[in-house]
C-alpha cells in the first residue's frame, strides 16, 4: 500500500512535465518504465489487421502487461501509431524465474585485481572507473519468486535492467497468440509473423537518451550517451572498450563480439610487426640479391631471349624485361618469408588460445559460467513450432512436444543439394576468368609488340603483359565476388528457412556453416588458383598443354618471369583491401546522410524518444552474423596466404581499429536497441577459425615450396653451384631450359634458340626435353619442406595449446568460492525459513483470495 500511494504521487508530480516534453522512456504517468514499442499504421483496407492486433493486445494484458497507445495525430507523420509496452514487477519476476536469469544476493567481496607493474604506462588507454565498471560486483543466482527476499532487492522498479526488461517482453510477444480463444490456430502466435504480414511496422526496445546529450530525467542512466562520448568516437581509437557497460546496454551477445574483435585487433599487433621486420629484411637485402641482378644485367638478362608466353600474338622477348617484377618479388620472396610463415602458424594457435582465457574470464564476470546451451535450447523458433504440426512425447520434460519426422527431415536435407550447383557456378566462374586472363594476355602482348619501340623503352619496364592480365584481373574477380555475395546470402538463408532448425542457436549455426563455405570458395578460389594451379601445368615449347586440348588454342596460363608469388601478392592485396575499403564505405560513409536527416529532426522539441528510434535503421537477427562473417574472412586472408605478403597483418590491424570505432557509432548512432539476447561464446565461428589455423599452416607450407623459388634456389645454392664457394651466381642460366627454335617449321629467325623455366634436358641429348635430375631433386626438397615445416609447427601448435589451460586458475578459483558461498547462504535462508514457520505454525492464517480470471492464466500459461 505504502508502494503504491509513492508510486501515485510520482505521478501526479511527473505528468504535466511529461507532457511537455516528448522524449521520455516513460508512460504519461511518468513511473512506468517504456520496455518495448510496436508501431503500425491504419490502413484502410485493414480490418483484418485490426482485428489481429485486437485480439494480440487482449492476450498481451491477459499475460499481464500494460499496454499504452499513442494516436497518429501526435506523430511526426500523423500515418503511424506506437503501442508502448510495459511488464510490471509480476510478470518480470515470473518469467525471470522461467528463463532462469542470474541476479544479485550479495555484493562481492573478491578484489577486481592485483597493482599492475608501470601501470601509469597504460593510464592514457584506459576510460573512468564509472564507465568500466557501471555496476557493482555481486554474487549471483538463478531468480526464483519463492525466494524474493533471498535477493538484493532495493527497487522493484530498477532491480531489473533494462536489458533483461526488454529480453523478457520479447520472449512474451515472440509467443502470445493472436487468434480468438474459440479457434486453436497453433500458427497465429508471435510478434515475427505480425511484423511479416504488415499488421505492425516494426517493434523494438527504446534507447534510453539521444546519443550526444543526456537524458533531463534523473531515472534515465543515460548509457546510449556514455557509449558515445567513451567508445563510439574515432577519437577514442585508443582507449580500451567499456565492455561490461557494453553488456549491461547491449546485452551478452553484443559484448562477447566486441570482446573478441578487440581482442583479435590487440593480437594483430604482434602479428603486423613481425610482417613489418620480415618486409624490412627483403628492403634492406635488396642489394644481395644477385638473381634479380642477373636479370637485369644486360650482358645477361639482356641476352637471354625467352619463348613466347602465348601463341600467335605473343613475340619472343628479353629476360631483362623482367627486371621490376623480380625486385618487387625479392620482397616477399625471401628467407625472412619462411620465419614469417612459421612464427603465423604459431602466432594463429596463442590467438585461438588466449582468447579462450578470455572468453573464459568474461563467462565468470558475466553470469555465463552455468549458461548451457540447453536453457536456449528451450527457447524453440516460433517457426518451428508453426511448421511442424506432428506432436511427439518428450521422454525428459514428459510433455508433447512438435518435431520434424525424419522423412521430411531427409528430404528437405536432400533438397539443400542445391548448394552444389553454386560450388559448381563458383568453379564455373573461376574458369571463365581464366579465360580472360589468356584473352587479355593475347589482346596485351599483341598492343605492346604493335606499339613504337620508343613507348615500350619508356613504359616496357613498368609495364608488362604479365602486371596488365593480374591487375585488371583480380579487379575483375573482386567486382565477381561483390556479386555473387548478393546470390550467396539469399541463397544460404533460404536453404537454411527449409530445413526449419529448431532452435535459434541451431537456426544460426546452420546459417553460418553454409554461409562460410560459399564465401570460402568466393573469396578464395582465385588465390587458390593463382598459388596452386597456375603455372604447373604448362608443358614445354613444341609439347604445350592446352585447356580443352589443344584445337581449343588456348593454351594453360605460365607465371610472370618473376615468380608467380607477386602475382599471388597482387591477387591477395587487391581483393583484401578492396573488401575492407568496400566494407567500410557501406558501414560508414553511406549511413552519414541518414544520420543528419535523423539528427536534423530529432532537434525538435515534439519529437518524442520512440519516433526517433523508430527512424533508426533495424537491428536485425543476423546483424551480428555478418560483422563476424567479415572479419573471419580477413582471418582467412592473414593466415592461408600470408607468405606471399607479410604486411597482411598490418593492413588488417589498421582497418580492425577503425572497424571496432565503426562499428561502435552503428550501433549506438544508426541502430535501433537490439533486444538484449545471452551467449557465453561466439558459437560455430570458434570451429571454423581452429580448422582456417590448421588448413592455413598447410597452405603457407605449400606456397612456400610451389609457388615460392625459395627451394630451387637451395638446391642450386647447396648442391648444383660449379664453383667451391656457395653463390647465387649463375642460377638464372641454370633455372632456364633450351629450346631448338630451327625444329619450328617455316619460321625463318636469326635465333638459334630460346630459353624457358624448367629444368629439362637440352637438344641433341638423348632424352632431350624430359625432365633433368635436378627437377626430381627439387621436387623431392620440396616435398620434404613440406612435411618438416608442417610437423614442425603442429608440434608447437599443440605443445602451446597443451601448455596453456583454457580456464586462469584464479577464474577456477572465484568460481568455486561463488558456488560455495550460493550453497552457504542458500542452506541458511532455508533454515531462517523454517524457523520462521515453526515460529508461526500455531497463527491461523486466512485462505488466500481465489483468483477468478482463469483466462488470464490460460494466456500467461500458454506463453510460459
């Protein structure tokens, strides 16, 4: 009673203020908190609409919310409605006690940490006490309404937060019905198919003040603001991430994601300065590089006249022409590179490590540490339950149960077969840009042999046939895979709607699994293809190989004079930057037009809170998917092919600090409130980054031997140099084969003979034009790198991941002492209890009122 005379007060004080000023998270009583909001318009020809949002807003305060309309005439459009929504302390604590949500019973009295040596170093990176820690550290447990006063309950108004306010409202709208009680139209349930058929326009939580100012209202925490000023800013590129203010905004879900994208962005530090040394080794050898100076001396390279690299088109050319592309491939193509691929093979196994400690100690500060998957596996998809009308016994729960029969089950997996004709379209795509890499080789070889001999002396050594196809072709292929991504989404999100998974975490996983493999093969068959495959199968001159045989003409691609590395470089550089700069642009620069056309209203004084955030952009289910997804393919880029560029990191770890800034202003400026959602880890995405760690030790192994001259030079350098001291002199001559130019037939030339890469023996040898030892003891070396390099980093791969427990020993620690001190006080409340009902077993209490609204139990159970 005292309560409710308070809460009658409060709002006799607050109601004339609340109607002059519009941009409030409150009703007009000025007490009761806004939890979530429901828009729509009234159509004309919309009487089924109405009778359906009727029939849903009479079940919505049968489950016992409270409901409060705001007419078109007071909106910005005067077109749309906006239903506020609002779950008084009842239903909060009976659905707190269903989803089993973790709140306090007793402030922590374990310390925050120990004194950090030189720890005035990090001063400047580091935000207010206030915005770190927004709250104070409690022990906490599962809520139970039995036990009210088991818990630190100060306010029933503010002892939920916001965001387990709004989880709670979704979790009833997501499965109230909106069918009459005389019809059991099972498939008339939830918010998601109102929203699909038009009968509401949207629904979302309110944030709780404009991004840039304060809320006037003392009630109001005005976290949105503090996100802003303390993370959302560029400015703030420095400083560490406000994460458990993240949590408390945002929810678990959108902490964790940031938790790990700074954490992945600090672990590319390291990654990106062992690049930056490996690059300076290739700068500052420059001139001990004795093959590229070989190429270039015109006593040499300026004799060596090489066969032509196409047919018809194509002339014979000098091997000094070459001379830019060998420098620029000493500098990735060197010793330093095999450290580098090593030390990234490690570095891949510390990060999927220490992010497991981390993920480990935000679990224990999050309430996350008894947070199993079967709580959410509770929580099954309103669409699930629609489709699937067969009913079966839960041999756990003993209750009935929908499921899916395996008949349907199997077909529905069988028509999902349709994602092979999309590997098969990629492959198809990757075959026709072969096609215009032999075609624009032709068409360029064929320009620049026509042209005057004075432009090709000026412009012939920037630019060659080999540095026109790569570069216009890989921007050709980037332009491809912006465009299959658009058919890629579509495609995996409507397989993975067939298959009807039960669960929004198997709904997820499902998605990502099919949606990371068609960007694999998009992303990455290119520089699978440059690094594996070109150049290998190219026969010799007078026997070359051709695609489709050889009436086709087109003959197999050969790699540049330089090495088909920089090309792999040129390929890897071009789509992994332009991703990112794509990326960016679409996050940031376009969203800014919206953002001062929202700003620009949002400054009137009438504007109320829920039309601002209803002008916002939604949040959808998947928004989170496709950050991750984003960033899993950079991972993909630094790690399968960074021996063929080491400054990968680098150009990931500027691009990471300004995408944790830019996607910080997404969701604090652009986004309406996400309804806050659980999750102690990043789910499938932590499979797929261990099996790109151990496929990318792999691929570095092999771009190391195939596609790297780093072995051929070994062996010359070990085993087939002439003279007593080991040089690099005279590699370039022994690297070239021989060819008899008088075995063409009506070709009349003052050359005797031309030179090409292989290792085959001379004309006029018995066993002319077959492979010489030296190419079998090559390949051998090349084989054997492999298999040394790979046992060499699985071994410290698995020796570290062995060496470091996945769980500090102090979370260990405070996660017994947690559960002790939860069993302790648990044992002492049940016994007060007791005591207290002995106490009173001889007072007669009076027979509890019978409550007669048996449909609002009815609803509130069909919800539960």
């Amino acid at each position: 009673q005292m309560f409710s005379v308070h809460r009658r007060r409060r709002e006799i004080v607050c109601t004339d203020r609340l109607q002059q000023n519009k941009d409030t998270v409150f009703f007009r009583d000025g007490v009761r908190r806004i939890d979530f909001i429901l828009s729509y318009l009234d159509d004309k020809d919309g009487e089924k609409k109405q009778e359906r949002r009727r029939e849903f807003e009479a079940n919505l305060k049968k489950a016992g919310l409270e409901l409060e309309t705001e007419d078109k005439s007071d909106s910005d459009d005067l077109k749309t409605y906006f239903l506020k929504i609002h779950a008084p302390w009842e239903v909060l604590a009976t659905y707190a006690d269903v989803l089993k949500i973790k709140v306090p019973f007793k402030e922590s009295d374990i310390p925050h940490g120990q004194d950090v040596p030189l720890e005035w170093l990090s001063r400047p990176f580091r935000l207010p006490e206030k915005v770190m820690r927004p709250q104070p550290d409690y022990f906490t447990s599962p809520f139970d309404k039995d036990k009210i006063d088991f818990f630190l309950i100060k306010n029933q108004d503010t002892f939920f937060p916001p965001s387990t306010r709004n989880r709670i409202v979704y979790y009833i709208l997501s499965r109230c019905p909106y069918h009459k009680e005389d019809r059991k139209e099972t498939d008339k349930k939830g918010i998601k198919r109102l929203l699909n058929n038009g009968t509401y326009t949207s629904a979302f939580p309110l944030h709780d003040c404009r991004y840039w100012e304060r809320n006037t209202n003392e009630q109001c925490e005005s976290e949105r603001y503090h996100l802003y000023k303390n993370w959302a800013r560029f400015l703030c590129f420095y400083k560490e991430q406000p994460l458990n203010l993240i949590r408390k905004y945002y929810g678990e879900k959108i902490g964790i994601y940031f938790a790990w994208l700074g954490f992945y962005t600090e672990m590319l530090f390291f990654a990106a300065v062992m690049g930056v040394i490996c690059f300076t080794y290739g700068v500052l050898s420059y001139d001990d590089n004795l093959t590229s100076k070989e190429i270039c001396d015109p006593s040499i390279g300026g004799r060596t006249v090489m066969c032509p690299l196409c047919d018809k088109k194509c002339s014979y050319w000098k091997l000094n022409s070459t001379c830019l592309s060998s420098w620029q491939s000493h500098l990735f193509d060197n010793e330093g590179t095999v450290f580098f691929a090593m030390f990234m093979g490690i570095w891949v196994t510390l990060f999927l490590e220490f992010w497991k400690r981390r993920q480990a100690q935000l679990e224990y500060e999050w309430d996350l540490v008894d947070f199993e998957e079967e709580q959410q596996q509770l929580q099954i998809r309103p669409e699930f339950e629609t489709k699937c009308t067969d009913q079966r016994l839960n041999r756990i729960t003993q209750e009935m149960e929908p499921y899916l029969p395996l008949p349907k089950k199997c077909g529905r997996f069988c028509l999902s077969g349709v994602t092979v004709l999309f590997w098969v379209s990629q492959h198809t795509t990757s075959t026709l840009c072969v096609f215009y890499r032999l075609a624009v080789y032709a068409a360029f070889a064929s320009i620049m042999k026509d042209s005057p001999t004075k432009k090709i002396h000026l412009v012939g050594s920037l630019i060659t046939p080999q540095l026109a196809t790569s570069v216009t072709a890989s921007f050709i292929n980037f332009v491809i895979i912006m465009i299959l991504n658009f058919f890629y989404e579509r495609v995996a999100i409507w397989i993975t709607d067939m298959e009807i998974p039960k669960t929004h975490l198997e709904y997820e996983n499902k998605l990502t699994m099919k949606m990371f493999l068609f960007q694999f093969v998009n992303y990455y068959s290119s520089c699978f293809y440059v690094a594996f495959f070109k150049g290998k199968f190219v026969g010799y001159p007078g026997n070359y190989t051709y695609m489709f045989g050889k009436y086709s003409r087109l003959r197999n691609e050969e790699c540049d004079p330089g090495g088909c590395l920089i090309e792999l470089t040129t390929q890897l550089v071009i789509v992994m930057t332009g991703k990112q700069v794509c990326g960016n642009i679409q996050e940031a620069l376009l969203p800014l037009l919206r953002n001062w056309w929202c700003s620009r209203k949002a400054r009137k004084d009438q504007y109320s809170r829920w039309e601002q955030d209803h002008d916002l952009q939604n949040f959808s289910q998947l928004g989170l998917f496709y950050e991750y997804l984003e960033m899993v393919i950079q991972f993909g880029f630094i790690t399968l092919f960074v021996a063929s560029f080491p400054l990968a990191p680098l150009l990931a770890l500027c691009n990471n600090i300004l995408e944790v800034r830019v996607d910080a202003w997404k969701f604090t400026t652009q986004f309406r409130r996400p309804v806050a959602a659980k999750a102690h880890n990043i789910g499938a995405w932590q499979e797929i980054l261990n099996v790109v760690a151990i496929l990318s030790v792999v691929t570095n192994a092999f771009i190391m031997a195939f596609t790297s001259d780093m072995i051929p030079r070994l062996v010359y350098l070990y085993a087939y140099h002439p003279g007593s001291e080991a040089t690099m002199s005279g590699y370039i001559n022994n690297s070239l084969s021989v060819y008899d130019i008088s075995q063409i037939p009506l070709l009349s030339t003052p050359i005797c003979c031309l030179r090409y890469r292989d290792y085959r023996y001379p004309p006029g040898h018995q066993r002319q034009y077959s492979h010489t030892m030296q190419f079998w003891h090559i390949l051998a070396a090349k084989l054997a790198f492999i298999i040394i390099m790979e046992h060499v980093v699985f071994v410290v791969k698995f020796f570290v991941a062995w060496l470091i427990p996945d769980v500090p020993s102090e979370v260990k620690a405070r996660i017994k002492r947690e559960r002790y001190l939860i069993q302790e006080y648990l044992h002492n409340y049940e016994v007060e209890k007791l005591k207290i009902q002995l106490s009173q077993s001889f007072i007669i209490e009076p027979k509890p009122e019978v409550c007669t609204a048996t449909d609002k139990h009815h609803v509130l159970s069909e919800c539960l």
